[in-house]
C-alpha cells in the first residue's frame, strides 16, 4: 500500500493541490514561518487577530503534499477560533500526531484532519504535517502590535 493510500490520499491531494486560503494578509497582526529541514518544507502564516479571535488567516507552503495539505485544513480548522482555542486544538492535535493519545480529539472535531493519522505509521513525515500546526503555535505568541 502506497504511502499516499494510507493517509486518505482523495483528501490529502484535494487540500494540496488546491489549498485553502493561500497567500499572504494585508494588514496582519501575527505573523510566523516555519521550516522542516527533514522533508525541505517551507511555510508561511499571517493571521488577521481581532478582539482575541482569528477572523482571518492565509498560510503560503513549498514542499511536499503532505505540508501543504496540513497548512490548507488548519486555515479551515482555526479561522474563527479564539486564541486559546486555537492553541489549545493545536496542542492536541501535535500529541495526537506524535504520540498514542487519539482520544483528544473527537473525529469531528478533527473534521478533513483525521486524513492526517495515516502519517504516524511513517515517522519521518510527522514533522511534514506538524509543520503548519509549529508555524500557527509561533504566531500567536508573535503578535506585530507588540512591535508597533
Ligand atoms: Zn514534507
């Protein structure tokens, strides 16, 4: 079986090769980039933070199916969210992805992310799904109007 079959290839190569809210925000608050020198991943976010909620967020990646497709279910997943809320879903998801503790998150709650379960079985592509989740951990500690 194929590295792709397992990790709900329809799924994975829908977010890839046409990913969700790709690009750059202008203005942003947050801003965060995020490098896997494992796979050779490259990913951008910008998150548009107002009263402590996300209303907006573009991610831009170079890299395989797998970072891009990650990066394109996490725009969905956390547009909306709260900032805790939005850590807090990504702190479980990255235990989740990293370790055995699959109850943290319901599959609803994972919703398209449970296509990324099928990369535990391949260790070395945990960094390429996890990568977009580091980046979005980075940015929420990185506001720019602490800089302004
Ligand atoms: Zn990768």
């Amino acid at each position: 079986m194929s590295l792709l079959h397992e990790l709900y290839q329809e799924i994975i190569i829908d977010h890839s090769a046409s990913p969700r809210n790709e690009g750059h925000l202008v203005p942003m608050t947050h801003f965060a980039e995020a490098y896997n020198a494992t796979c050779g991943d490259e990913l951008t976010l910008s998150l548009q933070v107002v009263d402590d909620r996300i209303k907006d967020v573009k991610f831009h990646a170079q890299g395989c199916s797998i970072s891009k497709a990650s990066g394109s279910m996490m725009t969905e997943k956390i547009k909306n969210m709260t900032i805790g809320e939005a850590s807090e879903f990504s702190q479980k998801l990255q235990t989740i992805l990293s370790s055995d503790h699959l109850n943290l998150l319901s599959e609803e709650a994972m919703g398209d992310l449970v296509a990324l379960l099928g990369v535990k079985q391949f260790p070395m592509r945990i960094k390429c799904a996890t990568l977009a989740w580091h980046a979005l951990d980075h940015a929420l500690i990185n506001s720019l109007r602490s800089i302004s």
